[in-house]
C-alpha cells in the first residue's frame, strides 16, 4: 500500500485499488513530511479545525500532513478557500523568521460570494500552529497559485463516520 495516497480524498489506492488505511498519523508523530512522492506541480492543503490537521498534495498526491494547535479550537475558522497571491501578506513569518509572508486571497465559493479577493486575515493565521520543522518545510512551497482550504468540520476518515464504497467491480445483484 503506498501511504502517501489519501484516505481523506480517495480511500481506495488508485495505484493498487486496496484500502489506505496506513496514512495517518502514529501515536506522538507530529508530522509526516514526504516530498519525494510527488516532486513537481501545484501545492494545495486543506486545514481542519475540528481535526486539527492540515494535509498538504501536490498533483493531488499527499506530500504532508501534520498536527496543528489552534488556540480557543471551539472558535470556528469558517469554511474558506485561499490562493496565493502576488506580494507579501501582513505580519512576519513566526514559522520561518526572516522569510516573507505569503498574501492569502479568498476564492470565491457558495455562501462566501462577498469574500472573493478578500486577503486572509491576519488574526486567522496567528491562531494556527504548526510544528516549526514541517513549516520551514512547507513555507517555501507556498508561491502564487498555492490553494489553502480552511474548515471546521472533520477530514479524517475517523471522524467522518464509517466507510463507505461507491464503485467496485462486482455487478449489482438482480432481484
């Protein structure tokens, strides 16, 4: 089974057509860090505050994920979409001092229509902590282009309820 597939995106491994049940994180890993399973093409992540994850791919290959504290974690976060802009966004990078902060810009989506090109607020971002050795990883990969999706409900298969498949091979029964 390759662990870096997703459970959250595709239960099943597309490579092998198994279940992927070896993605998530071990009792005490912080963070999981696996560039090399997809080294070129677009970075996105999607943040759940009620997990309190945060899962990065590229190509739609899992490349990361991570643990994250976020201070008061019964304040919702909202449900948001980001891109990364041109420019450097508000504040300093307390993850990767010294490196320039990347200007998060929402993306227009059901409900938020009245957010569109709004930047991240700056208030979100300080609630969000990452583990500092994944951030110094990851910072450096948010350029123009790079997609966050921020939300409150739960990603992981644990805490979506139980499996359930779609599509197999086997024909539906006639009665």
């Amino acid at each position: 089974m390759d662990r870096r597939q997703t459970e959250t995106l595709a239960p099943i491994d597309p490579k092998s057509g198994e279940l992927n049940e070896d993605s998530r994180l071990a009792v005490g890993e912080r963070f999981r860090w696996t560039p090399e399973a997809s080294p070129v093409g677009p970075i996105s992540a999607l943040m759940s505050r009620a997990d309190q994850r945060v899962l990065v791919f590229r190509n739609g290959i899992e490349i990361g994920r991570a643990r994250i504290v976020i201070p008061e974690p019964d304040k919702p976060l909202g449900t948001h979409a980001f891109v990364v802009k041109e420019g450097q966004g508000e504040g300093r990078n307390v993850a990767v001092p010294g490196a320039p902060v990347p200007r998060w810009a929402a993306i227009s989506m059901p409900g938020h229509f009245d957010a569109e090109g709004r930047d991240l607020p700056h208030a979100v971002t300080t609630r969000i902590k990452l583990p500092p050795e994944f951030a110094k990883a990851l910072f450096p990969l948010f350029v123009p282009g790079t997609t966050l999706l921020v939300t409150d409900a739960p990603v992981l298969e644990e805490n979506t309820g139980g499996k359930v498949q779609v599509i197999d091979s086997n024909p539906p029964a006639s009665n």
